[in-house]
C-alpha cells in the first residue's frame, strides 16, 4: 500500500529542497499532466505542450524558493496558473516573432504584466485539474485493490457497462460488483481528500 501524499503546503516546503527527490516526483507527478493537458487544450502541438511543461517547471522550480504560501492570498494552484498563462503568453509571442525568445526574464514580474485569466481558461485548468487528481487517486487505489475489484470499478463506473455484464465476465455476483465499485470510489474520493487538504 502507498504512502498517503503529502498535503499541499508540506509539499511546498519540500519542494525548496532541491535534493528532495520523492517531493519533487510527487510534484511531478500531479502536476505536469495537468499543465501539459492545459496546453494541448489551448492549441499547442504534442512537443511544444511538452516544451511549454517543462518551462513551466523549471520556472517553478526556480521560484519555489521564494513562494510565500499563504492561502489567504490564493491557492498554489492559481499561482500555478498564472505561472502557465505567462510561459503559454511568451511562447506564442515567440511563435509569432521566430526565432523563440529565451523567457528568462524574473517569474514575479511576468505574472505583474499579466491580466487575469478568463473565465474559460480557469474552468478549462479546473476541469484538468480535477481529471488529474482523479488519474492520481484512481492510481494508488488500483495498487491498493484485487484486480477483480479493480475492474469491476472501472468497466461499470468509467466504461459505463451494466452489473450484470461485468458481474458475467468477472464471474462474480452483481452484489459483489456494484460492492466492489462503491468500495473504490469511497477509497478515490478519499485520497482526492487526502490530496486535497491544505
């Protein structure tokens, strides 16, 4: 069984440690896929969604040591945002002036010269944002389970066949399926909890 992750403002203090490696994978881990499918959804290619990730990380890591968390002024999430509006800002203007400019310019100031984002654009990175704790939960629950009680879940909740069809194929009862579903996604909900918290 996996280890609970770190709540988010214990991360952020680890993550000022360069040589925390489980923080940093952590981090990683929950983070890149959602800015790269934020990117892929605002019209970047398959590399430059990549490209546009890793700016973003490197402007992270570059700027974590200086973060002052304090959720009164807003959360990690939406600081994180305005980081990938404005490495997402300089990347299409680079686009449009070839060659791509270096972006290396203070990450405090870049997020001075930017305009909030639009409601679009916050609902877009919510809704990534919520797909992605779902993958991170749904993936130390599936570690967690049988791997009958595993696909139970998923064929009836994400694949959306009947009991009866996934109770057939599994040789289980449709009691045992519709258990094993609800079962794991207390435990999903759960860990986006765990996630969660701050």
């Amino acid at each position: 069984m996996g280890k609970p992750p770190t709540t988010r403002p214990s991360l952020l203090l680890r993550l000022r440690d360069v040589r925390d490696g489980p923080a940093w994978t952590e981090f990683v881990e929950l983070y890149a896929p959602l800015v790269y499918g934020f990117a892929r959804k605002q019209g970047l290619q398959d590399a430059d969604a990549a490209d546009l990730t890793q700016e973003v990380l490197r402007a992270v890591s570059r700027s974590i040591g200086q973060l002052e968390y304090d959720p009164g002024r807003g959360s990690f999430r939406n600081w994180l945002l305005t980081v990938v509006r404005s490495k997402l800002s300089n990347f299409r203007s680079a686009q449009a002036r070839h060659p791509r400019g270096s972006g290396d310019s203070a990450t405090n100031h870049r997020l001075n010269d930017h305009p909030a984002p639009t409601e679009e654009q916050e609902a877009l990175w919510q809704r990534e944002h919520e797909h992605r704790l779902f993958v991170w939960a749904a993936e130390q629950v599936r570690q967690q389970v049988q791997p009958s009680t595993w696909q139970a879940f998923w064929q009836t909740a994400i694949e959306g066949k009947s009991g009866q069809t996934v109770a057939d194929s599994l040789g289980l009862t449709v009691a045992a399926v519709y258990l094993a579903k609800s079962r794991v996604m207390a435990r999903i909900r759960e860990q986006i909890k765990i996630l969660q918290a701050e």
